[in-house]
C-alpha cells in the first residue's frame, strides 16, 4: 500500500475515533467529558450504544490498527520499529474493536462488583492497552532519532508517550475520581496526537524523497 493510503487510515481513523467521542457525549443524558469513562456513552443499554460501537468505535479501530501494521512498511527497516507498532496496533487499534464489541456495563463498574463477561473483557483489554502502548510510543521516540529528518518526530513520540505514562499512573491510581474522564481523555488524546503526527511525518516524508 502508498504512503498517502496510509496516511489517509491514520488520519480517518482518529477523525472518527474524535468524533465519535464527542457525539457520544451529546447522546447521552447529563454526559461529563470530565466525570465519566469515554466507554459509558455506549455502554450495554445505552440508547445510541450500539450505534455509537458498530458506526465509530469499531470502525475507527479497524482503521487506526491497519495504519498502524503498515507504518512500518515505510518507515527504515528495524525489528524494534515493527514490534512497538504492531504493540499498539494490537493493543491500542485492535483494542478499540474489542472494547466495541464488548461493552461495559452501565457506569462501566469501576468497583468492578459482579462484571459481565462482556464487562470482563472490556476491562482487561483496556488495562492491558494503558499498560502497553504508552511505552511502545516511548521506545520509538528513542527510535525515531535515526530516521530521516526524524528529530522532531522523535522529540513528539518522547513527549506524548511519558504524558500518557504519567497520567496512566494518575488513572489507575483513582479510576473513582472526579476528574477520571479527564485523564483517560489526556491518556487517549496523547496517543491520538501522536498517531497523527506519525501519519503527517510519514507523509512527508514520502513528499521529500519524490522531491
């Protein structure tokens, strides 16, 4: 597949991911960004859940995991590269399709009090995304220092992969905070900036080899 294809798969899927977020929050009755888990607006028997999971989250996620399986295909061959982005395209794109189609209960059950099975596997595959991708994304922002034109990109991945490290610590702290939907929020949005980053700089990077 070209560059520009995937860079399109990257963009499209955190652009659905994003919106689908927000409008999910304007379904649901009395919603806080701030105070609630993103997967609360669709979770089992929510309204618009199923909509939500089968028209956005799933699909984002397909989306987000083929760009991320093919990054490395035009990125400078290393075995370290491929490892950490089929990391997250397993545990962070392939995670949200399983997160979709296993919904958490209603309030998700943060005191994880007699959980569905669909509830069960919703919560390990978030704890095990939180888990891992923040320190793939870190171990390509030392990586990415030997690509082309790679500082900036690398200086980006470092950054964004301790933020979502720090507030991966902060979140599993007090998943019964106030402020537990902000933090997942910072987690997600630094992995989401940092996708599109990528998505940017492989782009461009095809454009000055053209050139």
């Amino acid at each position: 597949m070209n560059t520009n294809s995937i860079f399109w798969l990257g963009v499209l899927g955190v652009v659905l991911f994003v919106g689908i977020t927000i409008l999910g929050g304007f379904l649901f009755p009395a919603y806080s960004h701030v105070a609630q888990f993103i997967s609360e607006s669709y979770a089992t028997g929510t309204t618009y859940g199923s909509y939500l999971r089968y028209a956005g989250f799933i699909p984002s996620g397909i989306l987000m995991a083929l760009f991320l399986f093919l990054v490395p295909t035009v990125l400078p061959k290393s075995g370290l590269v491929k490892i950490a982005f089929w990391g997250i395209g397993l545990f962070y794109g392939l995670g949200t399709v399983v997160t979709g189609l296993f919904p958490c209960d209603i309030g998700c059950n943060p005191e994880f009090i007699d959980p569905s099975i669909s509830q069960f596997i919703h919560n390990i595959s978030g704890f095990l995304t939180y888990l891992i991708v923040p320190w793939c994304i870190l171990a390509l922002g030392f990586k990415a220092k030997t690509w082309p034109n790679g500082k900036n990109i690398s200086l980006i991945t470092l950054l964004f992969g301790l933020i979502a490290i720090c507030f991966v610590f902060v979140f599993f702290s007090d998943p019964n905070s106030n402020l537990k939907g902000l933090y997942q929020r910072i987690i997600e949005g630094s992995i989401l900036y940092w996708m599109l980053t990528m998505a940017f700089y492989i782009k461009n990077k095809s454009l000055l080899i053209s050139s």
